[in-house]
C-alpha cells in the first residue's frame, strides 16, 4: 500500500522556494531597503579572543548603532603576520580602513604618502594627555600620522626568590647580569634562555641592547650601518659570555618555550616576556610559586658605553591610509575605541600587558582595581618606572628618531643581525669577523634599496 | 592550412592556453622581472638588467644556501634509496600482514608536512621531546641532545624528510617489483644464485629506469623542497644552518621584499635543475647504450 505524503512535492517545492528568496532578501535586508550595506575593515594585533570579544562588544557594537549602515570586521592579526599582508593588501589597492601598524613601519609608508594625517583626532583624544613615550612616534612634518592602541613593555622575567636567596641586587649593567647568571646557574638548571625566533635576536634584542649601549643602527647622517662600531662589538662580547649560561639549543627553541622552561623551573631567567608572561605563570608554574614573589620583571641591563637600559614599549598604532574607502568613518571608530568605558574594557583584557596610553588613566583607581593589577602591581609598577625614566622605545628602535627610517623593516626580514647574533653566541665565532660580515651585508642592503647616503 | 591541420590546431588551443598561462608565462614573466630592482609589494621598481645574477655570484649568503641545498638533498636521496628500496624487497616478499604493513608504510607520506614536522619537533625537542628521554633514560647519552640547536638541526631536517617520503620510494619501486616475471628468480636460483646475486643480477637491471626515475624526481625535489625545511627552522635563529636556496629565494622576496632578486634566484635553480637533468639524462642514456 502506498501513502501519500505528508506534503506534496509541489508545496515542497514552492516553500523552499519562498524560503530561499526570504532568506537572501533578508541577509541583503538594508539593500533592499535601499540602503547599501557597507563595511568598515579593521586589522589589529590583539589576538587574544577576550580582547576581541571586547572589541566587539564595545567599540564595534556602538560603532554599529550609531552608523545602521555599516558593518564591522575585525581582523586579529599575529603582529609578526602584519607586515606581509599589509603590504600585499596595499599591492593589490584593498587595504583595511583601519590598521594597527608597527612603528618601524610607519616611516616608509609615510614616505610613499600612504597615510592619511589624523590631528584633529589626536587632538579631541587629548594631545597632552596621551603619554610622551607613544604621542610622537607617527608624527612627520608637523602632523600626527598615528596613534598608539596600547602600551606594552618588555622585561627579563626573572624568578625573584633564586636572586633574592643568594643576596644579589636587580642588574645594572651587562656585568652585573653576567655576574648573576654565573650564580643562578645550577643544579642542571640554566640561568637564562633567549628566544630562537629571528625576529627577536636578529631584531627586537638588537635595538634594545645598541640602546642600552650607546649604539644606533644607523649613523644620525649618512644612514650607512653601524653594525661593526664600538657598541655592537661590545655588545657581541657580552653575548658571548652570555650564552654560557643558556640551555645548548635554544637557538632552535621559541618565546613561549623560554616561558614554559621558566614556568616549570628549568631556567632561572626568561630574556623576553610581557605582562602576558603572568597569564603563562598563572596556568603553568607550580600553585605555590603563582606570585610576583617569584616571579617578577627586571629591566634591562645598560651596556659599558651606555648611561640607561633600555626596554622595548610594545605599542602598534592605529593607521588610516590614504587608499581606506571609508577614512571618516575610521577616524570616527577610532573616537569610540577611546571612548573610557569602551577603552577601559579594553585595557582591562589584558591587564598590564594593555596599558593605557592617557597619563590621567595610569593611576586613575578603577583602572588599578582590576584584580589581576591589584595581585601584580609589581609588574604595573615596573611599568610606571620604565615610563617615568623614559627606558623605552619602540620595537626595533634604537633611538626615537629612527621612526624616520625607512628601511627598518627589511633589515628585520633580511637575516643579517639575527645571523651576526647566532654565530658569535651559537657559532662562538669572533665578534669582529662576524660584525665585519653583517656590516658588509647591510650595506649592500641598503644600497639595492637606494638608501645609501654615505660616499 | 590544410582543415584537418587547423582542426588539430583549435582542438589543442584550449591545452596550449592553459599550459601558456599556468606554465610558460609564469615562468617568463619571473625571467623577466628578474631583470629588476623591484619592491616585493609597493610599486617601485628599476631596470638593473642582470645585476642580480652578477651580484648573486659573489653572494656568501647564495652559495651557502646552495651548499646547504646540496647536502640536504644528497643525503636525504640516499637515505631514502637506503630505506625505501629495502623496505621495498621485503613488502614484495609473502607474509601475513603484509598489506596493513604496506599501508602503514605509506602514512608518513600522506600526513600533511606541517603536521609532520610539528611532530617531529616535538619528538627531537630538547626540554620535553620524547627523543632525548629515551636516549637520557636508556643510558645512551648524559644530557639531552640539543637536535634543533646549530649542530643537529640538519641531522634533524634530514631525518624528518627521509622519514616523510622514504615511502614515495617504496611505492614506486614496489610497483615496478611487482611486475618483474618470477621465471627470472626461478632460473637465476636454478643456476645457483643466492639472495643477493638475484638481486644484483635480476632486480637491479629490472628495475634501472624506474630507479633513474625515482633519483630524478626525488632529488628535483628535495633540491626544491621549500616546506620542510621552513617549517623546521624558518624563523628560527638556527636557520642559518640549514637555510636552502628556496628559502633564500623566498626570504628575498617576501622578508628582503627584494621581489626582483628572489626571481633571479629562482631562475637560477631553474638553470641548475635544466643542466643537471640534462647531465642526468646523458649519462643514463651513456649506460643504457652500453648495456
């Protein structure tokens, strides 16, 4: 016996028909209205997913009501991903409307005019309350090119209890870090572990050590490299030595495996952490050690020809370019992003490793009320005293003008001052021979790149 | 034209086209901006002619890359001939379990690259890698090897390769195993030939195309090979150590963003893999006409 079905094909038909046409017309509702559904592009660099959340729910969500046409996309992007898709958007004319930009990007996209100017935000944002480490990072010819999202820093994430038993005092110079590493080093556990990740030793660590030295990249004039003066010499000298007291392959070993091995007790010193080192500690140290106790930030040691150590500030910037379809409308979310409420959520993601970049907020007490600041103040502090002496300066910066150089970020990618680094630490090659190579090479670079100055 | 000749013509246009535009024209087109000083993604570019090719020459950074390129595919090719055609004589052999065995040898080839040399990176890590354990624990070394530092990271590369596509090899002369008629085995055992003289006098005349096959492709390849070896130390600072010519070439495009020099470099392993082809192809035709 056959049934009859329950619904005929025929009515089958027609209401998936009509379902599908109210289903397109629907996802398309505000064209059909008339009105065009637009999309504001919005790349940034704070991964963690409930800094995203907190965009969306903030900024995002405001941005939205008060403009029903629009649409926005955030794109969290890893910071070490940035650069390469940046730059293949703007080859290929789509960039976002809104980046995050790393500084020593800036001047060379400044210089092709692929940035719009963004004064009269900075200065409805507060031109003298946004902190002096960041406001003039982006600033060319009289005019703000950008605004930095947040202040990060990065520290030597000692374990504060091992140096405090053996009595010795927070290293002031490359010596004295030596001197502490010789202690700490025992019991099958090494005193320190850098990064193996090119980005760091080939350039992040570089700039901060030829700061903390005395040393530049470039000579101020000609722009011809500086990678075989005084202060590199001494520097390779000091990371020779250094080395003697890392695990055998770090080179091979990454930042996150550094904070794992400091974490879990096989090293004494993580060379490269942040704010977000006490997420790590907080999930993976032993329960009794989760403390700044134990676990705290040191800056970083100055050199023998240098007068201060000096640390990274961690802090991309917001960037409009000049192709973005909606610049007003960029410029308008960058107001609500700063909004306090929305700024302060924001901030609050990622406590510390976030901080603020108005000086009224530092020590403004809801700010300070966040648990996690309140449980770590010490590494707030650090923070603060890092600021207040002016020991930072931006990633790969070796001085506050090298935001006019427009080369930074093929020195980082080319190789040379991470293969100077391993083979005189890894290689234990002599400093001057490999100072000689990368100097060599350098200059090669820059001259197919048509930055030579020198004769 | 005769109508059957450009019948002929139109029916092959559509393959031309695609072989045109997929094959030939990317390849032109490299030559030629090879011939600039180019900027990877901003237009900015200069007609340097071939400045690059004559800069390369003197470049220590080029021939050391080669270097590493030549050492990682020479040994990796052995290794896999070393594994492979052994693994091979045995899985043509009768025994139970032979078929699972077949497809557990081919796993390693099937499971993409990133996942295998994130394995093998944890495997030869040497603060938690399983490697070092055993080797601590069983008393065969003191302290843990440091397989990614300077001087084990191209051991580790080539073990990881060769384990990743020793089955390639496997397959392939498998296959051609296969098909050699046992009345060969049986005449050579006959004739009093032990196991190793069928080998040497039956297999190997056998099987000598496919091995020139298999020599040609697998070292086209690992001389090329790109992944692998980026996976293993790209961003590492220990990339020095194994750095190979793809990975300058791509370095120099997109880290350099020197697009114009990373094309000069792949034309030039280009030239290189057409002479060694050529050479290859010479000496095996030399042997054939001899044999």
């Amino acid at each position: 016996m056959t049934r009859s079905p329950l619904v005929s094909r025929r009515h089958f038909l027609k209401a998936t028909t009509v379902a599908a046409a109210g289903s397109t017309l629907l996802s398309r509702a505000p064209a059909a209205l008339g009105q065009q559904v637009r999309e504001l592009n919005v790349w940034h660099t704070e991964v963690e997913p409930q800094t995203v959340k907190t965009i969306q729910d903030t900024s995002i969500a405001e941005f939205e009501r008060k403009f029903p046409g629009f649409k926005v996309k955030q794109q969290a992007l890893g910071w070490g991903d940035l650069n390469t898709k940046l730059l293949a958007s703007l080859a290929a004319g789509s960039p976002p409307d809104l980046t995050h930009l790393n500084p020593f990007m800036t001047a060379s996209l400044y210089v092709k005019q692929l940035l719009r100017p963004m004064d009269e935000l900075i200065r409805a944002l507060g031109e003298n309350d946004i902190h002096e480490a960041t406001l003039k990072l982006q600033y060319f010819d009289g005019k703000y090119y950008g605004v930095t999202h947040a202040m990060g820093a990065t520290y030597v994430c000692e374990r504060r209890d091992l140096r405090d038993k053996k009595g010795i005092k927070s290293p002031e110079t490359f010596d004295d870090m030596l001197k502490l590493c010789a202690a700490l080093n025992e019991d099958g556990r090494h005193a320190l572990q850098l990064p193996g990740e090119k980005l760091y030793i080939g350039f992040v660590h570089p700039a901060e050590w030829l700061a903390s030295n005395g040393g530049t990249w470039v000579d101020a004039n000609t722009w011809r490299p500086q990678l075989n003066g005084k202060a590199m010499l001494e520097i390779l000298d000091y990371l020779q030595k250094l080395n003697r007291f890392q695990p055998a392959g770090w080179s091979g070993q990454k930042y996150l495996d550094t904070l794992a091995a400091l974490s879990t007790g096989k090293i004494a010193m993580a060379h490269l952490s942040g704010a977000r080192t006490i997420g790590y500690i907080e999930k993976y140290a032993p329960e009794n050690l989760r403390d700044p106790e134990h676990f705290a930030p040191l800056l970083r040691p100055r050199g023998p020809s240098g007068k201060t150590g000096m640390t990274t500030l961690d802090g991309e910037n917001w960037a409009v370019f000049s192709q973005s379809k909606y610049p007003n409308e960029a410029f308008e979310f960058l107001r609500l992003f700063y909004k306090k409420e929305h700024y302060m959520a924001y901030c609050h993601s990622v406590p510390i490793h976030l901080t603020p970049i108005f000086k009224s907020m530092l020590g403004d007490a809801e700010y300070l009320s966040h648990p996690r600041i309140k449980k770590w103040r010490p590494w707030h502090d650090v923070m603060i005293t890092a600021l207040r002496d002016k020991r930072l300066l931006p990633l790969g910066f070796t001085r506050a003008e090298d935001n006019a150089l427009p080369f930074l970020a093929e020195l980082d990618g080319s190789s040379i001052v991470a293969d100077m680094v391993v083979e005189v630490m890894v290689g234990q090659k002599p400093p001057k021979a490999e100072a000689d190579r990368a100097q060599r090479r350098a200059e090669e670079l820059l001259t197919q790149l048509g930055h030579k100055r020198w004769s | 034209m005769r109508p059957n000749a450009l019948a002929g013509w139109l029916l092959l246009a559509p393959a031309l086209l695609l072989l045109g535009g997929l094959v030939v024209f990317p390849v032109l087109y490299n030559a030629w901006l090879s011939l600039f000083d180019k900027h990877a993604f901003l237009p900015v570019q200069r007609f340097v002619g071939l400045g690059h090719y004559v800069y390369f020459a003197h470049d220590e950074e080029f021939w050391n890359s080669f270097a590493h390129g030549l050492v990682y595919a020479g040994a990796t090719l052995v290794l896999q001939l070393a594994v492979g055609i052994p693994t091979a004589l045995l899985l043509n052999e009768g025994f139970r379990g032979r078929n699972l065995l077949r497809g557990v040898v081919l796993f390693p080839y099937v499971i993409p690259t990133i996942v295998a040399v994130i394995l093998w990176k944890w495997l030869l890590n040497d603060a938690y890698g399983l490697v070092n354990h055993l080797l601590v624990a069983s008393g065969v070394v003191r302290a843990p090897v440091a397989w990614l530092g300077k001087d084990w990271i191209m051991t580790s590369l080539v073990i990881t390769s060769v384990w990743q596509f020793f089955p390639f090899v496997v397959v392939t002369y498998l296959a051609r195993l296969q098909t050699i008629p046992p009345e060969l085995y049986e005449a050579a055992t006959v004739d009093g030939a032990g196991a190793w003289r069928r080998f040497r006098h039956v297999t190997l005349p056998q099987t000598r195309s496919v091995l020139f096959v298999i020599v040609l492709l697998r070292s086209i390849w690992m001389f090329t090979k790109f992944d692998t070896v980026w996976l293993m130390a790209g961003d590492g600072g220990v990339s020095r150590y194994i750095r190979t010519l793809p990975v300058y070439a791509y370095a120099r495009s997109f880290t350099y963003l020197q697009a114009g020099m990373g094309a000069a470099l792949a034309v030039i392993m280009f030239v290189m893999l057409i002479v060694a082809t050529a050479v290859y192809f010479r000496v095996f035709e030399r042997q054939e006409a001899m044999s």
